[in-house]
C-alpha cells in the first residue's frame, strides 16, 4: 500500500495498475514515468491524461522535479504525482514545479507523520525569492 499526500493531508492511495511509458496505449488515461524518461515522448497524449506519476527512486535524486516542471511548461493539466521515497522537508519544492501531491510507501508515512507534511503545506508562503524582492 502507499498514501497520497496533498496540502490536505493523507489519503490511502487506491489499488491500480498503472502503465509505464513504453506500454502506454492510445487510450490509456494514467501513465507511470521514470526518472530517466523524457516528458516530450508524451507530447501526443497530454490532451487525455488523467494522471502522471513521476518516480524518485530516492529522495537525493532531483531528475523528477525537472520532468514535472517540464511537463506543466508542455502544458498538462491532469494530476502529477511524485511516486516514492520523497521526504517532507522536499513537499515544498515537489509543489512549486507542479506536482500536486506525492505517493509515498506506507514505511515512510509512519517515520514522518501526516503533521510534519501538513507543515509544509503552506509552501506558498515560504517562497525565498518572494521575501527577497520585498
């Protein structure tokens, strides 16, 4: 099992199959990307994609903040979860290139709590470049 966190807070994460890329079909709604993946493969089918779960295979490589702020400038729309071993103190960051919550194991859920992510929720208000050009 995993939970999905968002600003709200926790949810358990439901059962299904999603695709990876290379197995993506013409009517597929939801789609699995690596890391390594490149987002412009999925220029054609943005249009109808419901859901984009963007792996971190631990939470010290940042390949995945770059895809999802990559596929927001191409213009999707649907939902974009970071898919992994993302930490709370990343929550911040994840939100701000366009992700809209992350799916993390159930292990990690228990090591940091849905309080330490609700924290971080208000990840407007610590933007640093903001108070900076204050």
């Amino acid at each position: 099992m995993s939970i999905i966190v968002t600003d709200a807070g926790f949810t358990p994460a439901p059962a299904r199959e999603i695709p990876a890329l290379a197995e993506l079909t013409e009517t597929g709604l939801e789609v699995d990307l690596s890391n390594t993946d490149t987002p412009d493969a999925l220029i054609p089918h943005l249009d109808r994609l419901t859901l984009i779960r963007v792996a971190f295979p631990a939470f010290s490589d940042g390949r995945a903040f770059t895809i999802a702020r990559r596929l927001r400038m191409l213009g999707y729309k649907g939902q974009l979860l970071a898919l992994g071993p993302v930490i709370s103190d990343q929550y911040a960051m994840c939100r701000r290139v366009g992700f809209d919550g992350v799916e993390i194991p159930d292990e990690l859920a228990q090591r940091q709590p849905e309080e330490q992510w609700k924290f971080r929720a208000n990840w407007t208000a610590h933007d640093y470049q903001g108070r900076l050009r204050a």
